[in-house]
C-alpha cells in the first residue's frame, strides 16, 4: 500500500522517514520542536553530509525567484520544524524531481516552520512549500525553471496580457496556459505539469482532510489548496488569490490555519 503523506497520522510520517534514513536517503537533526522535524543536509549520491541536501537536492531560499536576481539566492539549508507529514512529502518531491529531470537544486520562498511564538498558520507550523524553481541537468541540458520567468509572465495572446496576469473580468475562466499552443516551446510546461500532479496526490487538494487520490485535481482547474499563477481564483492586494502567486506555487498538508 502506497502511503499518501496527507493521509496518514504524523507517527506513520516519522515511521517512513525513518525508513529513508536507514535507506541512506536523508539524514535527520535531532528535533528542537515537539512533534516537528529537523532535515539534515545529506547527499544519497555521495553518502556524505553536505549543506542543505534533501534526496539529492540543495534546498535555497531565494525571496524573489525572478532570474536575473540569482545573487539573492541564500546557501543550501536544510528544512527544520517540519510537520512529519510535510517532511515525508518534501523529500519525496526532492527524490522525484532529482529521478525525473536531474534537479539538483531547489528554490522556495518558505518551508520551515516557526520557532515557538511565531506563527500558529500551515507556513508556521512546517506544513506548507512555497515553490520559487528548481535547477539541474539531464542528458548534458541544463534545466532551469522558475514559477515567476518560466510561468508566471509568460504571455498567451488572446489569454493573458503582456506581464502574464490574466485580464480584469476574466474570473474563474481560467486554463493552465503553457499547454496551449501559442506558449512557447519549453518543456517548462511538462515541469510544472508533473509537480502539480505530485502535489494534487500527496498535498491537500480539494478538502483538508483525507481524500481519495484517484481523482486528482487538472492544473488550471480549482483545486482549493494548490495556488499557482493560473489558479481560478482571483484576488488582487491580498495574499490568496493567484496574482499572489504569480512567482510561487503552494502546497499545504492540513488546513490553512491553526491545526
């Protein structure tokens, strides 16, 4: 049986972590918040401990994501205070996109949870990604992608206006754009298409709760928790709506506040 991080209690999430530490995949720091967990940095490839490597890719913070602003670009640091659940799913989205596209390295603009004091929301508690782009090579092709450059300013005539934002009164009606045939020709749009899908089936996708994985929500359709640069949902000057993520895509395990 396939465990599904947002399906399981957070016991069973430290069990498989567990499992991938005595696999060699990741290591583990010693936790410094009641049922939270410290990622340590630690190549599979090389058995060694390296900064920031989750499953074979360095985790950095970038605030921006924007190419062109790389000097912003923190050193690898790997996630701490981490729901169990988040951290199950981080390293596997680590594993796949290290297996499927020979990333090495992975941008966010939020993934650790907050010391006690802080925040009590699903950023706060270790239980969401904020998603900024990820970097590598495979077949000797670099792989360079960032939600904001490679998504999210992307113009489709006839959809979106020259800064990539889809127009006033456009609503709900909205279409994951890089599969239409007027976007350019990158493989940017099966990138983002796979990571959607992973996290439609191991994030909450249409309910906070547990939910069926067999109908999974379509990129550019409503899912109620993944928030993308064409997510249906519009709301301008505030933090939920998918101008507000026009450089990021978030994923959540759990509600979106307090759990």
């Amino acid at each position: 049986m396939v465990l599904v991080p947002r399906n399981i209690s957070k016991q069973d999430a430290l069990e498989v972590l567990d499992g991938f530490v005595n696999e060699n995949l990741i290591r583990l720091e010693p936790a410094t918040v009641p049922g939270r967990v410290n990622l340590d940095g630690w190549n599979p490839s090389t058995q060694w401990a390296e900064d920031g490597n989750v499953a074979g890719v360095v985790v950095r913070y970038w605030p921006t994501g924007r190419k062109g602003t790389e000097s912003q670009i923190k050193p690898g640091v790997a996630p701490d205070r981490l729901d169990p659940r988040n951290a199950m799913a981080f390293v596997l989205m680590c594993q796949m996109l290290n297996t499927a596209w020979g990333i090495t390295e992975l941008y966010h603009a939020g993934i650790s949870g907050d010391p006690p004091g802080g925040r009590n929301d699903c950023h706060g508690q270790g239980r969401a990604v904020d998603f900024v782009g990820a970097r590598g090579e495979i077949d000797g092709s670099e792989v360079y992608f960032t939600v904001f450059d490679n998504w999210g300013k992307i113009n489709v005539p006839g959809l979106t206006t020259a800064n990539g934002d889809w127009p006033a009164g456009t609503g709900t009606n909205t279409s994951y754009r890089l599969l239409d045939e007027a976007a350019p020709d990158t493989p940017a749009w099966q990138f983002f298409l796979e990571l959607y899908n992973f996290a439609a089936t191991n994030y909450q996708d249409r309910m906070d709760g547990p939910e069926d994985t067999s109908n999974p929500t379509e990129i550019g359709n409503q899912s109620r928790f993944i928030m993308h640069p064409d997510h249906p949902k519009s709301a301008p000057g505030t933090p939920n709506g998918r101008e507000a993520h026009k450089e990021h895509m978030h994923m959540q395990i759990g509600v979106t506040g307090t759990a």
